[in-house]
C-alpha cells in the first residue's frame, strides 16, 4: 500500500484516504487511515481492515 488507499467512507462518503500513521508490532505492520472529507478514521494490521 501506498500513501493513499482508494475506498468509500461510510460518513461522508469520499473516496480517498490518507495514510496519517505507519508502525512495525508484533503482529505485523499496522497503518492508520483517515479520510480527507471528515474526520473518519480507521486501522488496518497486515492489510486487515479493523473498523467493522
């Protein structure tokens, strides 16, 4: 992945996301995303989308 990642916000519906943070844990390399419409923000670890 790179900076950015293309999926639909479920507040506002923008396409477009941000990668605001990036670390190595134990479990794998975990990223955080936020939207560039709103505030809405989620986390994935090793690629897995952990905001359901």
């Amino acid at each position: 992945m790179g900076l950015s990642l293309a999926t639909d916000c479920p507040e506002c519906g923008a396409e477009e996301f941000y990668r605001a943070a990036s670390m190595r844990i134990q479990l794998g390399e975990k990223k955080k995303w936020h939207c560039t419409g709103c505030d809405y923000g989620f986390v994935t670890i090793n690629g897995i989308d952990t905001s359901a």
